[in-house]
C-alpha cells in the first residue's frame, strides 16, 4: 500500500504513490489497540480485520487510551515501580517504554495492511485526562505524580484533573511527549498505510498543544517520508474553525454546520475525515454515508461492532462508496450542489460523469456542461445491486426517475 499524501490537483482526497487519488472509509472500535476492562474478554482483532474487508471497508481509527476508568492492558510505559500508583499496581517508569504495547501496536499495523486497510495511528486521548461526563480517569493516569516514580506532575494546581498534560505548561511533560511520539514514529514511521492523528477530543485549550506535536511529527519524518497528520475535533471547547486554520494535514470537524443531515460541500482547504464519533458518539446512518462521499469527504464510522439494523446498512453503504470511489476518476470529482435537485453528486468532465444520490429515487439532474451521449446505472443503496438505465441525452435539465420505489444512486458516463 503506497503511502499518502494530500492530493495535488484534487486536496479533497489523498493521492497514493502511483498518483491515484483515494477515499478512504471505515468503522473503529474503542479496543482495536489496547484491552479495556470496562468489556472483558479482550478485542478480536483478526476477527475485526475480517468483518472490515467482508463490508469493502479501507480505513480504521486505531485507538490510544492514556488512562480510563477501568484497567488497560498494554500502556506505553513500564510499570516497574518501587512503589504502587493509585489503582495497586506498580508505578510508571515514564522514561521507559513498554516493549509489549509496541510490538503490538507494530503488527497491528502490519496486519491492516495486508488486509488492504489505512490506519489512523491516535497519539493521545483528551478522555484519559478529566471528567468529560462518565467519570473522571485522572486517579488512573501516568502523569498523575502519585502513579510515576519520576515526579511528574500533570496537575501542579491540584485541581483534580490533567487538562495541564496537553498543553505546553509543563516542559518536562512535554519532553516526555517527544519522546513516545518519537518512538510511535521509530515503531510504524516506516509502514506506508500509516496516517497519524494527535488526539482524541482534547479540550479546546488544548490547539496550541496539538499544532506543536503536528509539527514535531513533521520535523521527525523525512520530507520524502511523511505521513499525513490530522487534527480531530476539540471537546469540550472546540471549534472547526480552529481546524481549518490548523497545520494539520486532515481534519474532523464537529456537528455544528450540518455536518449530521447536509455535511457541506468540501472546499479542498483540508482533507475532511468526518468522524460520527465527534457528530453523535454513535450515530449515522446509510443515506448519511451517500451524502457525506457525495459532498467530497471521508468517512470514519464509531461502531461497537453490533447486529443494530442502522449500522448494518452504514456499514454496507461505506463499501459501496469505496467501490464506486474506484470506478470514478476521483482526481478531477469535486461535489457540485446544484447540479442536481438533491444537491448531493460528484461530478468532473475528465472523462465526463456524474455520481448523484436521489434520496427519494427521483429528481432533475442539470447536463448542460454534459453535451455528448450518456449511459445511465442505477444503483440501489438498499440491495447493493446495479441495473443499467438505457441510453439518454446530454446537454440540459434532465428528469431521471429510479425502476424502484425508495432511495437510489444514478451514474450517469459518457457513452463510450
């Protein structure tokens, strides 16, 4: 798998090193990296590697845990003591890594990519260092000066929390952070399905912090080297403004701006990863994966891995985007909104074609810019099944109606 970078002439979408563009598109778990005793029984993650490329899925999010309410096996960090932290177990060394979370974290790695999948590498957790609403990890965390035995202190106002761990406040802190963000680069820096992204809902405080380890990564990898680096929504205090005006490569916004019912289009100012985790939590369904492709962006998808009905059919819905994502020429797409009555098509004219998403199976469709003789396909986002829909005319305002009642995609290519 050739690593990415951003698209050149197209900055929506990632360019591989053959110069394809890519779209990327996937569930995550919480557990896909270290085990968490608040589900017992370890994560599966040959099994997870399996369910992904069974749904046409191409991307995961793999998921650091600095701390948590309940135990996590591996951490980064020995537990050597002398001395217990303050869950009974051996204090942290934090100036020596844990072999075991590495390697784990390497084949890991590994194994997404024979499977064909990109891997977003977390760094750091803004849930591991307060309270955002299910319980406050602080007592559990490395930095807390009562769990190392290297007298680090993430709370020097004794508030209660680590909120001071991602910030820049405490150098020494800071240079413990170069150094495990060093050796995550010295373990997966030289896999090619790599993408790296700093933290997981970090407060808002935290932007000064985050665009400092963005270009401590940067400055880590050699120019002709570098993965992409990403900034994620902040929580609480966040704003995708703050994203936008980020050195980080991609980015995944919040809910405000219709990002849950009309994603808006992509502008290519950054590559957009929408991820559900930062809209609902848990949420999104089908016809929100066709939008989200169909606006120009990328999709990560918050799944506890369950039978539930509505995620099914997300599920299959990012299979068939990544597919179809393949059969355009994705380099010159870019969303057209009033292109047509849904306002939710790809569309280019390098070879010309035109991908658009009829929530109701029906709509106008504009090909004026589309003079030439077309093929139609329709596709059903319900079955996963194609029908070809004739010939028709380019050239003007078009009323296109789908041979079944509900939700359909029309693919409209010159007929060549």
């Amino acid at each position: 798998m050739p690593p990415l970078r951003v698209h050149p002439g197209n900055p929506r979408y990632f360019q591989d090193g053959e110069g394809r563009a890519v779209y990327l598109a996937g569930s995550h778990h919480w557990d896909n990296l270290v085990d968490n005793g608040e589900r017992p029984g370890g994560f599966n993650f040959e099994g997870y590697l399996e369910s992904l490329v069974s749904w046409g899925h191409n991307f995961i999010r793999l998921w650091a845990h600095e701390a948590w309410l309940y135990d996590l096996q591996p951490r980064p960090w020995l537990r050597t003591g002398p001395g217990l932290a303050l869950d009974g177990l051996p204090r942290f060394d934090l100036t020596r890594f844990d072999p075991e979370y590495f390697a784990r974290l390497r084949w890991r790695v590994l194994r997404a990519a024979e499977r064909g999948l990109y891997v977003s590498v977390m760094l750091f957790n803004g849930w591991s260092i307060h309270d955002k609403g299910e319980g406050n990890p602080w007592d559990r965390h490395p930095f807390n000066r009562r769990n190392n035995v290297n007298g680090v202190d993430g709370d020097p106002d004794a508030g209660g929390d680590g909120t001071a761990v991602h910030s820049l406040r405490i150098p020494a802190i800071t240079r413990l952070q170069e150094l495990y963000v060093r050796q995550v680069v010295e373990t997966v820096g030289d896999v090619d399905n790599v993408l790296w992204e700093i933290s997981n809902e970090s407060p808002g405080a935290s932007r000064e912090w985050q665009s400092f380890m963005i270009q401590y990564l940067k400055n880590l990898e050699a120019p002709d080297r570098q993965h992409p680096v990403g900034m994620t929504f902040a929580f609480p205090g966040g704003r995708n403004e703050d994203l936008l005006r980020s050195p980080a490569d991609w980015i995944s916004p919040g809910n405000r701006g219709g990002w849950r019912r009309r994603p808006p289009p992509a502008d290519g100012a950054k590559v957009v990863v929408v991820d559900t985790d930062h809209l609902w939590g848990i949420g999104g369904d089908r016809a929100w994966v066709w939008k989200t492709f169909l606006r120009g962006h990328h999709i990560l998808y918050m799944d506890p891995l369950d039978d539930d009905p509505v995620r099914v059919e997300a599920r299959r819905a990012m299979g068939d985007t990544v597919r179809w994502s393949r059969r355009l020429n994705l380099e010159a797409c870019w969303p057209r909104v009033n292109l047509c009555s849904s306002g939710f098509a790809l569309a280019n004219t390098r070879p010309g074609e035109v991908l658009a998403y009829f929530p109701r199976g029906w709509g106008w469709i504009r090909l004026g810019w589309l003079p030439c003789p077309l093929r139609l396909e329709w596709f059903d986002p319900v079955k996963g099944e194609s029908v070809d829909g004739g010939p028709i005319t380019g050239g003007g305002m078009r009323w296109l109606s789908a041979p079944w009642r509900g939700e359909a995609v029309a693919f409209l290519h010159q007929n060549l």
